[in-house]
C-alpha cells in the first residue's frame, strides 16, 4: 500500500512538473514576443525623439524671432516624446528582467524533466530526491516573485511618479519657468536613483562580475555593496591562489554566500546595527570552504535550519548533490557559524 501511495505521488509529481514546464515555455515565448514588439515601438519613439530634439534645436538657433506658439509646440512635443521614451524604457527593461528569470527557470525544469525522462531520478531513489526538486521548484519561484514585488515597488512606482513629473513641468514652463526647471532636476535625480534600483535588481538576477572576473572579485563587490547599504559591519578573508572554476560552481557557492549573509541578518533582525558578519573563502587544490559566521545572539541548530526555512535546506540538499559537506554550528548568546565545502572543478584551459 505504502508502494502504491509513493508511486502515486511520484507520477502526480512528474505530472505536475511537465505541466509547469510548458506553461513556463508558453509563457516564455509570449514575453519573448512583447520583448520583439516593444523594442520595436521602442526604436520608432527613439527615433521620434531625434527628430523633435532636432526641430527643438533649430528653434532655439533661432529664438529671437521664433513665434511663441512654435517654441511652445516644440517643447511639449519634446516632454511627450521624452515621456514616452522613458516609460518604454521601463516596459522594456521590466519584461528583459522577467525573460531573464523565465529562461533560468525553463531551463532548471528542463534539466528536471530531463533526468526524470532518462530514468536518472526514477524508482526509490528518485522518490527520496522528490522534496529536493519540490525546494528548487519553489526556491526559483520565490525568487521571481521577491523580484516582481520589488520591481512593482520600486522602479514600477517610480515610472508612475516620473509621468506626474512631467506633467507638472509642463504646465510650470509657461506660467513659472524656474520653478519647471527645478522639477525637471528633481526628476532627473529621481530617475538616476529608479535607474541605481534596476542596476540593483539585473545584479541579482546575474552579477555580471561573476562571468567576467570570477568568484572572489565578485563576492568583495556584494559584501562592500551589503556593508554600503545596510550599515552592517562585514570582512572578508581569502586563503588560497585566486583561480577560476566551471560556471555552475562560481555560481552556486556565491548564491551560497549571499544566502548565508542574508541569514546572519535574518536571525538577528530585533538587532541588525549591531552584528558583525565575517566570510572566509579558502581556495584549496581540490576543494572550496566558505564560512560564514556572525556574532549575533545565536540559537540552536535545529531552530536555525527550520527559522531559515528552504534556504539553508536547499544549499544543503545541493551540496551533498555535489559530493561536500555543510556544517552549523550556533548555539544560544554565541552567534552562529555556518561552513560548507565543496569539490572544485577547474576550467580546462584551451590551447
């Protein structure tokens, strides 16, 4: 009975998997299409803007003896051109980091759905690796919709803020020209700040550091960045000759880390200003050891792993996928300290 409830679960499972599979593909292609489209609408307004900008231009060579009503035309067409350019730009950028977290996605079920079909994960042992694809599942999703609310809050908002910007500095560039002035600066600084945010967001998404420069240059950019915007206190020590390892481990030992950090906060929340958050990276011949430790009120084992929920779950379920080990060692009034370590995988130099 017990065999014909876990097969049953396991089919329900592959089922459910398939079929989120091809939503995430239909979904995909969809935004593929609006990206296509968008950017097409976005080179016709650019290149209005050009145009406009240049009549505006041949109005101020003249502006002594240009009629009124053409240097106000050409300033308002000017705003709307320039409206439209920005709140295009926002289209395009939120639908480029949604296709970006699409096609991360798609590609994780496909290698899923791969191993399922192939028989890698299949019988007893691909029903014990059920919870663990249930957690990568759930972890990419909890992450493209931490992005949707943060985009919808931040840069989303921003765009709506920018449009009543706009128009009130038109309405003031008749009637009071220095106050309309002082609005276009105000929104100047406010777009510069949206345009930091997205910067923000693509980097999370895919620090481009990590594909040009490797691991550590990247993770010395994050910790600085962290310490800049959260006001907490952090070191890093590097042991070891910097080197450069398969993509897939540069990128889940740094995803590792940023969940590490993100845990010493979390469990210090009600004291947060007050923490100190120590990374050690050592780069070994055939290993890597990350530990990250903080000296925060700490608590149990146990309740430090259930608090954190599937993030530390998931880094160790992928670790021990990896053939290392991942280690906590927390205790109540004594901080925690956190350790994993494992096997590396040098690039092959090419000839």
């Amino acid at each position: 009975m017990e065999q014909t409830n876990a097969t049953s679960d396991w089919d329900l499972f592959v089922g459910q998997l398939q079929n989120e599979l091809e939503s995430s593909r239909r979904n995909l292609k969809e935004i593929n299409l609006l990206l296509e489209q968008s950017q097409i609408e976005m080179n016709r307004i650019t290149q209005r803007n050009k145009q406009v900008a240049e009549q505006l231009q041949q109005i101020l060579n003249t502006f002594d003896s240009a009629p009124r009503e053409d240097i106000r035309s050409a300033y308002k067409d000017m705003l709307e051109t320039q409206q439209r350019l920005l709140v295009m730009k926002g289209q395009l950028e939120k639908m480029q980091s949604d296709q970006s977290g699409l096609e991360r996605y798609v590609a994780l079920l496909e290698k899923i759905n791969q191993m399922v079909v192939s028989g890698a994960v299949k019988g007893g042992k691909g029903r014990e690796s059920t919870p663990t694809l249930e957690m990568l599942i759930n972890a990419q999703e909890s992450e493209r919709q931490r992005l949707s609310r943060q985009m919808h809050d931040g840069p989303a908002q921003a765009l709506s803020n920018f449009i009543v910007q706009v128009e009130i500095a038109a309405r003031l560039l008749d009637l009071d020209p220095g106050r309309a002035k002082e609005e276009l600066s105000a929104l100047k600084t406010s777009a510069m700040g949206t345009f930091q945010k997205v910067r923000g967001f693509i980097s999370d998404l895919r620090p481009m550091m990590l594909d040009d420069l490797g691991l550590v240059p990247t993770v010395k950019r994050y910790l600085d960045t962290f310490r800049e915007q959260s006001g907490i206190e952090t070191s890093l020590t590097v042991k070891g000759v910097e080197k450069r390892f398969e993509n897939y481990l540069e990128v889940f030992i740094f995803r590792a880390i940023q969940e590490l950090v993100g845990s010493c906060v979390r469990s210090n929340q009600d004291t947060p200003g007050k923490i100190q958050i120590s990374v050690q990276v050592i780069l070994e011949e055939h290993l890597v050891k990350v530990t990250v430790s903080d000296n925060g009120k700490g608590m149990d084992d146990s309740s430090l792993m259930d608090a954190e929920g599937i993030g530390l779950k998931l880094i160790k379920e992928r670790i021990e996928m990896l053939g290392g080990d991942f280690d906590i060692d927390s205790a109540p009034g004594k901080g925690s300290r956190i350790s994993l370590q494992v096997p590396v995988v040098e690039i092959a130099e090419t000839s």
